[in-house]
C-alpha cells in the first residue's frame, strides 16, 4: 500500500468503503480486507455498521497505529451537543479510543456550520479525532468553512470518478494541502464495461476499474475508497501498483465527459 502525506499525515491512498457491508457479513468482508493489507476503513453513522467496522478491527489483531479509520456525523446531528453526543457513540460502536478523521456527512443549512465546527474542534481537542473535516461540500462551502472559519479542515469527501469532474475543488485542494477522498470510484458499476476504460485496461493486463483508481490516485491530494463485498474484488482494488498510466492515457481519461454524478439526493447543496 502506498500513502499520500496531508498536512504531515500519511493516508493510505485505497481504502475501503463500507457502506451497506451490515451484519455479520459485513463484519467478515471488512475483516478479511484488513488481513489483505488494507488500512484505511471508512464508516459513518449513516451507514449503521459502526459496531461491525469496530469488531472487525478487533478480530484482525492490525495494530491501531497502522490504521486510518474515518467516520462521518450524520446531517441531522449538526447541532454542537447531539454532534459530541453522537460522536461518543460512534467512538463506542467503533470500540475505540478515536478516529483518525471525523467528516460532516453532508452540509446542512438548518444549522450553524461555525457552531458545528466548533464541536468538532472540541472533539479533536479531547483527542477523540485526530482530524476534521468535511465531506460532499463544493468549493463554495469549503471555502467557506476553511478560510472564513479559519478551521483546519484535512479532507473534503466526494463523489468523484472518471466520469465526474472535480477539477476546481482539486487545484484548491492541492493549494491548500487538503486531502481529497474519492467515493463511488467506479460510479456505482457504470465503470466496469466502459468503453475507453475497458481498451486502456487491456493494454497493462488490467479492468476497467483498475484503470479508474489508477487514474484516481495518480492525482495530487486524492485517495479512493472503492467498495468490495468478495476477496476478487478486494484484491483486484489493491492490484494497481504494478504499473502507470502512459500520459496518453491519463489525458484520455481526463477529456472524457465529466458531468455524470450518481449521488444527488433532494438535500444536496448546490453543486458548482
């Protein structure tokens, strides 16, 4: 596994993305990417597997130094005291001591943001996260949040795929030494026959979403955190080391079309 170094942290750059992985299933896929190698777990109170992701971490024996487990504050408990109420909960669910980075899930206009930043500085203060930040926020609400609240904000989580540009939020990005935490990698199955993807995959001996991730973490400030449910595709996701996209390629891949986004539910802030 490699990493990307945010802000002095080393981020393993593919992670695994654990949503709808419940249950005792769930706890087993989680578990067994763990024993693969993997490090990098992402969870949130949304997803209703908090205890499954911290049980799997208990029966892999990895050492918690060598993990990087994210967790995201659902919309609804953005108000400071139900945010550290909650956030003690996940902490509980995930049977430890802190996070490595706490997100807001999604932004939400019913509540103060300077307040809610707040709380989570507070959290972070006590040591129960090492990190803040954000996630599905555009560039105006980033801005908003990391230069007019002056927080220290580590990441913004979003969807992004080759099918979906993210270009703007990048160069800040990389501007700012925030990480960029690549969800839905494949857009949700979309990917996995692509045409350009599939032809470029066949050149190194590798799938099209192979090639997707390649194209994901050769980006400055972004790592991805694919979701696997069987040990094909948990090993196919780290199986991108053994090779680099040839310039040809990658700009392929960067002049497809970009305006594709899966993940826009009714409460979605206005995209840039």
């Amino acid at each position: 596994m490699q990493f990307k170094n945010i802000q002095g942290v080393d981020v393993p750059e593919i992670g695994l993305g654990t949503y709808g992985l419940i249950g005792k299933q769930g706890e087993q896929v989680i578990k067994m990417a763990l024993n693969m190698g993997y490090r990098h777990i992402d969870t949130a109170q949304d997803y209703k597997n908090e205890r499954e992701v911290g049980n799997a971490i208990k029966q892999s024996h990895v050492k918690r130094d060598e993990l990087f487990v994210t967790t995201k504050i659902d919309r609804n408990n953005l108000d400071p005291e139900k945010l550290l109420k909650t956030a003690e909960r996940s902490l509980l669910e995930l049977d430890l001591s802190f996070v490595d980075l706490l997100l807001i899930h999604w932004p939400n206009p019913e509540f103060d943001i300077e307040k809610t930043i707040e709380a989570m500085l507070s959290f972070r203060d006590q040591g129960k996260a090492l990190n803040i930040g954000v996630s599905n926020f555009p560039l105006k609400l980033l801005k908003e949040v990391n230069e007019e609240l002056a927080a220290p904000i580590f990441c913004n989580q979003v969807e992004y795929h080759p099918l979906l540009g993210q270009f703007d939020l990048l160069d800040y990005t990389a501007d700012q030494d925030i990480l960029l935490t690549a969800y839905s990698p494949f857009g949700q199955g979309k990917l996995v026959d692509h045409p350009l993807l599939t032809e470029i995959g066949e050149k190194y001996g590798k799938s099209a979403t192979q090639i997707s991730l390649r194209w994901l973490i050769e980006q400055e400030q972004v790592v991805t955190i694919p979701k696997a449910s069987s040990r094909e595709h948990l090993e196919e996701n780290i199986d991108v080391y053994d090779f680099v996209l040839e310039d040809e390629d990658f700009y392929a891949i960067d002049d497809l079309d970009k305006t594709f986004r899966i993940i826009n539910p009714d409460f979605s802030p206005e995209w840039d």
